[in-house]
C-alpha cells in the first residue's frame, strides 16, 4: 500500500506523546490520517528542501479532536 500524506498544525496527545496529525489518501483513494511521533532523514542526504517542507503546514480536514481511540493500532 502507499500512502500520499501531508502536515498540518494539529498536535494531539495519545497515550502522553505529542502526535503531529498528517493527513492523504492511499493510491487507491481511501482519505485516511496519520499520527507521527518522529519523522527522520539520512543525515547524509542534502536536507535544506525536507526541512523546508516540514514547515509548510495546513489546517487539519479531519475532526481529529474527537477520533475514536478504536481507530488506533497499537
């Protein structure tokens, strides 16, 4: 499966970490969320674009205040 995501200013807390809520759809059309806790790069690599981009940042689509925890996977 691959999924399309991209950052939004909403931060939740699950399970007490601060999440970063991305939002996108799967290949095949499927609006999904994602909770990211870390995201990491090769140090290696030229980061000036990555980091750039992480800034960039939308208001979240989804009512993720209220998710239902059910959706989770621990």
């Amino acid at each position: 499966m691959i999924v399309h995501l991209h950052n939004t200013t909403k931060i939740v807390d699950i399970n007490d970490v601060p999440a970063r809520v991305w939002e996108g759809h799967t290949d095949g059309g499927v609006p999904v969320i994602a909770f990211i806790t870390r995201l990491a790069a090769d140090h290696g690599a030229d980061l000036a674009e990555f980091t750039a981009e992480l800034q960039e940042m939308s208001p979240p689509n989804f009512a993720v205040q209220s998710w239902p925890a059910r959706m989770f996977i621990d």
